[in-house]
C-alpha cells in the first residue's frame, strides 16, 4: 500500500513539473507574435486536462488495488479462520488418539495381568494334578465268608474277611486278614458284624499288637441282628489293623455279606 500511494505522488510530481516545464518555452514564443500567444494556454488547458485524466485514472487503479487488498484481507481471514479450525480438528483428533493409546496400553495390562492369572492358575493345577498323581491311594472293602458261621473257639482268632470287593494300594492282605498303612496318615477304618444266633457276637480291634477297641452283643434269639462301629486312626507305614473274634464268641456271614470289614486313607502327613 505505500508503494502504491509513493508511486502515485511521484507520478503527480512529474506531471506538474511537466506543465511547469511547457508553460515556460510558450511563453517565450509569445513575445514574437499575438497569435502565439493563445497556444501556450491551450496547451496548459490540454496538459491540465490530461494531467486529471492520469489522476483520475491513477486513483481507479488505486481503488481497484485497495478492493484488492481488503479481498485479500478477507481471504488472509478466511483461510486464517479455517487453518485454527483445521488446527483445533488436529487438537482434538491427537487428544482422541492419546486416550485411545492410553485404553490400548491399559488393555494390554489387563491382558499380561490375565495371562499371568492364567499361567499362575495353570501351573496349580499341574501341581495339583501331579500331587494328585503322586499321593498313595489305599481304599478296601471285604466281606468274611460264605461259610456262615464262624466260631465259637477256644481261642482269639484273627478274622481273614476272604471276599475281597475293593483294594485299592493292596494294603489289605485276605491271607492274614491284615490291613496295613503303607504311608504316614490319617485312616478311616469301619466294619460290621452280623449274628444269627442265641449268644454272644462281637471283636476287638488291634492295632498291631496292641487292643484299641471291643465290641460286643449278647443275642437273645435265632434271628440277625448287627452292630457297626468306626475309627479314625493315625498310623505309620508298617502299622496294622485286624480284626479278632474272642474265645466263646460267633458271628455269621454267607454270600449276602452280612460282616465286612472296610478302610481308606483320608490324607498323608
């Protein structure tokens, strides 16, 4: 804009210096005749006359320039106004992409968090399994006899229970009648006896040599009748149960099973 307003003030400089510089040759001319004397004013009026057209035509183009510049002022702010929307677009598309990065990274966290739950909860079980695996399993279950009765004797007998259903670890022997713990634990042993006469019907329960229980009946009548009983032992490897039927005592069994004589072991310790 001030190169435009310098030019025109130059341009309107040159023309008055121009006019300046034809009034004065015309009027030297005018000293030799009258009729001279009436060109050097057409041409003031001619120079004057062109000088307005040149200003005139001057200040069109200044004004045209001008509209250009406040077009350009409008577009400057047009395109200032859409690069601070594009900007903002920018803002908000790179804020978008930070909380999607931080929901990625937070995913992937849960998701190592959960692979390691997993492995974790993968490796009990295979411990589980393989403690499962390496625990002894020791489970019997016995009937006595197809005979009927056993007894009476003169003598304790220990009571071979000969029908052998379950024998899990083979830590029943049929042969001796002996149950025997092959590893350090806990046991539930239980039995049954049966009667079917008039008298005494019972048995004491060893635990090796050593007598840790007695049971007994007196039966009045020709008729079945049963008593059970449990125990929970603690025993060591090598540790036997068995059953003994006392002098003077009889008990019944035949192929319905009525005296059995079952065991299993709860936990190791």
């Amino acid at each position: 804009m001030r190169v435009v307003v310098g030019l025109l003030l130059l341009l309107l400089a040159l023309c008055g210096s121009g006019a300046q510089g034809e009034g004065g040759g015309l009027g030297q001319v005018g000293e030799i005749s009258e009729f001279q004397e009436t060109a050097p004013r057409d041409a003031a009026e001619e120079s004057a006359e062109s000088t307005t057209k040149q200003t005139t035509h001057i200040w069109a183009e200044v004004r045209a320039l001008r509209d250009m510049v406040v077009e350009l002022k409008v577009f400057v702010q047009l395109l200032q106004r859409e690069n601070s929307d594009q900007e903002m677009r920018l803002t908000a598309t790179e804020s978008k992409t930070t909380d999607l990065e931080k929901e990625n990274a937070d995913l992937q966290t849960r998701l190592s968090s959960s692979e390691s739950e997993l492995l974790l909860s993968k490796s009990r079980i295979d411990q589980l399994e393989r403690e499962n695996t390496e625990r002894p399993k020791v489970a019997f279950y016995t009937a006595l006899t197809d005979a009927g009765y056993i007894g009476p004797q003169n003598t304790d007998i220990t009571l071979k229970y000969s029908k052998v259903f379950t024998n899990i670890g083979n830590a029943y022997n049929p042969a001796t009648g002996f149950f025997t713990a092959p590893v350090k634990g806990v046991y539930y042993l239980q039995f049954t006896v049966c009667g079917n006469h008039t008298g005494l019907m019972g048995v004491y329960v060893y635990k090796n040599n050593q007598r840790i229980m007695f049971n007994v009946e007196w039966k009045e009548d020709a008729h079945y009748k049963y008593f059970t009983n449990s125990a929970v032992l603690e025993l060591m490897p090598g540790d036997n149960i068995r059953l003994v039927l006392p002098s003077t005592f009889v008990i019944y069994d035949d192929v319905d099973n009525h005296s059995t004589f079952s065991g299993s072991l709860l936990f190791t310790l």
